[in-house]
C-alpha cells in the first residue's frame, strides 16, 4: 500500500510541476531571395536588396504595364514566449507584396527566401541562424477560353475582377536551422498570410492582377519535428522518394504474384 502511494505522490508531484518555459527573441533580421526557378527558357528570376531587410525578386518579361516581382519587408518582432513542448502563439514577421502586373512568358515557378536571426533563449545568444522557405507562383492565364480563371472562379469578378489572378504559397525547408529551448529543439516556420481585414491564416494569397497586393506573413516557433512533418521535399528528394514508391510498388505486385502463385 505504502508503494502505491509512494507512486501517487511522485505522479502528483509531476503533473503539479509547470512546464518550462522560456522568451524568445529573434533579432537582426535580414533576408535574400535565392534558386528561382522560370516556368521555361529565355527568362531568369533576377534579384534586389538580398541580406537587407527589404528584398525583392523580380521575374517574367514586362508586358508594358510594369514589372512584375515578390517583395519582402521584415517588421520588429517582439519577443516570444514558448512552453517547452509546445509551439509558440503566432506573431507577424513581415509584409509580402506581389506587385503584380502582366508579364510575358517564361514566369515564375519557385524561389527560395533565407530568413537570417540572431536568435536569444532569455537574454542568451543561441547563434546567428538561417530559415528557409520557398514561394511557389502560379502565373494564370489572364483570358482563360471558358472564362474561368484557375483561382477564385469566374474572370472579371471578385479577386479575378482585373482579370485572373495569380497565387502565392509559402512552404518551410528542411535546410532550416534549429535552437533549443528548455532541452527541447526547436525551429521558425512561415504559417502563411493574413490579409488585411481579417484574422485568417492562409497558406497562399491570391493576387489580383494590375495592383500591388500585400498580406502580412506570420510564424510561429514550433518543435521541429512538427515543422519538418510539414515541409516541402527538395527536387532530388522527390526523385529519391519516387524510386523508392516504384521499387516498393514493384515488390508489392511481386509478392502478390508469389502469393497467387
């Protein structure tokens, strides 16, 4: 009887024991836009104000009414409270805009945006770390044949109002780096975008064409496991995973075969 409660009073003790926690600051931040990648030939993802606050990568031929480019403007961030075990609450890192005005083929696929922070776990410099994220870009036909555009339904109405808009997609990288906090390993990731109005939390943003539309990113400091469970695969990884799928695709009908056999 004794052990039992023995055992109770130990169990009590630890479900009585708060977590741990600690105030995060991410500090001089800059970013950079990197590893764009066209829609085809002839057209290279060109960049400006990489390692700043304040970048821009600029893509597509310019249609005549401007050029078209992703634009990344870094805010203060006040400083975070995470719960050792559980991610932080979301916080705003920066502003996006996709100035977005016709362009001429080859557009925008992919480019990658490195999030650069010296990054302090209550008043201690943990390291200058990096961040990775990549943008994915869907440049739509701005007269479609059906009059359906590929976002936001019907062309010369709502979000498709100056015909059909484009769409933005951010997605956390694996290159990422991670700090500890309380023992346990953590990461920054890009949740998506807030547009302005709301309180949503969107993964892309669709953008009208012929303006200069901008949402808010935001993020949250999250383990990093629940991070990685989310991010994109790399190119190669992909080709790796696809070899893996068919070889173990084959083994499959392999031992079925065996087995009717």
């Amino acid at each position: 009887m004794g052990t039992v409660l023995n055992a109770i009073a130990v169990l009590t003790a630890v479900l009585a024991t708060p977590a741990a926690t600690a105030v995060v600051e991410i500090k001089n931040i800059s970013v950079a836009w990197a590893n764009g990648v066209a829609t085809g030939p002839g057209r290279s993802v060109t960049y400006g104000g990489n390692n700043t606050t304040n970048a821009y990568a600029y893509f597509g031929r310019n249609a005549g009414s401007g050029p078209s480019y992703y634009e990344f403007q870094v805010e203060d961030i006040a400083p975070v409270t995470v719960v050792a075990g559980a991610h932080s609450m979301i916080f705003p890192v920066a502003t996006f805009t996709h100035h977005n005005f016709p362009v001429l083929i080859p557009s925008l696929k992919t480019v990658n945006l490195r999030f650069y922070a010296h990054i302090l776990v209550d008043n201690v410099l943990i390291g200058i770390d990096k961040f990775d994220f990549r943008f994915t870009h869907d440049e739509t036909v701005n007269f479609p044949a059906n009059g359906l555009c590929p976002c936001g339904g019907a062309n010369n109405q709502g979000v498709n109002i100056n015909d059909c808009a484009d769409k933005a997609l951010v997605n956390f990288l694996k290159a990422s780096s991670s700090f500890d906090v309380a023992g346990v390993t953590y990461t920054i990731d890009l949740l998506g975008f807030v547009e302005s109005g709301t309180t949503d939390v969107k993964t892309s943003f669709l953008t009208e064409e012929n303006l200069d539309d901008s949402a808010e990113i935001v993020a949250r400091i999250e383990q990093r496991g629940e991070a990685d469970a989310a991010a994109v695969p790399e190119p190669a990884l992909w080709a790796m995973m696809l070899t893996g799928f068919g070889a173990l695709g084959s083994a499959m009908r392999s031992r079925r075969r065996t087995v009717a056999a």
